[in-house]
C-alpha cells in the first residue's frame, strides 16, 4: 500500500490499509459490509493524521476543499430525492 | 478553460479495478512515482444507499515546469483531495479529484468514472477541466493551461501503465493466496 504522508504514520495506516483491504475485497463488494470492522484501526491511523496535517500547516486547506468536495454529494450519493412526496426521505 | 478526456479499457473484471484502485500508488506501480503518499481523511458507508464515500489526500512531488513553479512560487510537493464513490449495486466507482495546491491561480477539477464494459472487461473514463484563474493576460493564462494540459497526458498514459502493473500483481497474490488455502485445507483432509 502506498506510505502516509508522515512517515510516524506508516505502521498505523499499513495495519488500517490491510484490514479495509480485506473487507473491502471479501466482504464489502460481496454485500455482506454493512459493519465497519476497521474502524478502531482507523481511529488510531486518523488520531496520527490529524497531528500531522497540523504540524505541517495542511489542515486548513485540507478542509476548505472538504467543504468544496460535499457539493459532488449530491449527484454521486443520489442524495436527490427520487421519491413520492408522500415517501420519507 | 481547457478539457483532457481519456478513456480505456482494463482486461480485467470490475471487482478486481475497484479492489486494486485503492492500491494503485503502491511499490508494485513504478510508473506513477510522482505520487509519494496517499492518506485516507475520511471513510464511510452510507447506511441510506449502501455506497462507500472514501476523502483520500494524495501528495505528488512537484512536477511543474521550471517557469511555472517559480511563477506560482515554488514547494517541493503539491496535494490533491479525492473523494470516491463505489456503488456495489449498480458497479460503479466515481472519483471526483481536486488540486489543493496553487488552488487559488489554477483549478484542476478531474472525474474518473470505472464501470463494467463485461464481467471480465472494465472501462475507465476520464475528464478533467483545467482553469488558469490569474486575472488578466490572457496569453499567460493559455500556457498555464497547455503546461497542466500536457503534464497531466504525461502523467495519465504512465498511469495507465503503473495500474496495469498493479492489476496484474493483485490478480497473481489473490491467485496464490488461494491456492494456499486450498493446499492447506486438502492437507487438513487428508490429516
């Protein structure tokens, strides 16, 4: 998998990497991931991340094109409402 | 404003382009060695459609030309923000990707779309909108623009070569690590 942009995060984000990887593959594309199994691991590689992209003075930018990306939501999520009026959504 | 289309097809089925995507900036692809690191900002299945939403934080080395770096002020990486969608129901992965770096002079606006052409062929297309938004001189926004324009056919054809790679790497360990579980399950038969 490819490295983090801080290197004190590789061995968190490989362990992360793997396990999504896996049900990724095995589970996810096969309609069976509903649950996410990796979510711990990714709590410790994203708790790593965001002191990283702070010391590195990303953060900021990082989260204005965030803010610039939610508007691709509403065409890729079919967020758009496609039902009855009467339906709940 | 200037457009870069691409489009192609991948010998492979679309299970296998979806899994492997999230391992194309690995060691096994030598050719898209501009990207040095891939972090994941956030990730979540949406519980309403079923479809994995991914943010990825991609940061390139800076490969701009010489006159263009110096122009926009030079740093030595650049940073990308990705945000996938993968729909397992209707097969489709949608990758919307946008330049962080230099973001207020150039907006690089790019969409990847990979879909089942048959159950062992995908197709991948590509575009992306290249904006130079310094005010003014319009000669200088055009080269800024044909620059971007031409970096980004480079780096598309060494991508589609480095993704080969990887594919076919993917399909050779998922191969053995079958064949593994086979051998290790007849030997449990056979005890």
């Amino acid at each position: 998998m490819s490295a983090s942009l801080a290197p004190e995060c590789n061995e968190v984000k490989e362990r992360y990497d793997s396990c999504f990887l896996k049900w990724y593959s095995e589970k996810y594309l096969r309609g069976k991931g509903t649950e996410d199994e990796c979510a711990s691991l990714f709590k410790d590689y994203k708790k790593c991340l965001t002191v990283a992209l702070k010391e590195r003075g990303i953060d900021q930018m990082l989260s204005e094109a965030r803010a610039d990306h939610k508007e691709s939501d509403e065409i890729h999520m079919r967020r758009k409402c496609e039902c009855l009026p009467a339906a709940d959504c | 404003m200037k457009v870069f289309s691409n489009e192609c097809t991948f010998d492979y089925s679309w299970e296998e382009v979806s899994t492997a995507n999230w391992r194309k900036y690995c060691p096994w692809n030598d050719k898209s060695t501009h990207v040095i690191a891939v972090d994941i900002v956030s990730r979540q299945v949406d519980p309403a459609t079923g479809i994995l939403r991914t943010e990825r934080l991609i940061t390139c080395k800076q490969t701009a030309p010489k006159w263009l770096a110096a122009l926009m002020g030079g740093t030595e990486t650049s940073h990308v923000l990705e945000t996938s969608y993968v729909d397992p129901e209707s097969k489709k992965v949608t990758m919307v990707s946008s330049n962080m770096t230099w973001s207020n002079i150039l907006s690089v606006q790019e969409t990847v779309v990979y879909q089942p052409l048959s159950g062992t062929q995908t197709q991948f297309v590509q575009d992306a909108k290249i904006t130079a938004l310094c005010g003014g001189w319009q000669k200088l926004k055009n080269a800024v623009e044909e620059a971007t324009v031409t970096r980004f056919s480079e780096n598309a054809r060494k991508g589609k070569e480095g993704f080969e790679a990887v594919l076919e790497m993917s399909r050779r360990v998922f191969s053995e690590e079958k064949e593994k579980v086979q051998a290790q399950a007849q030997q449990k038969m056979v005890a």
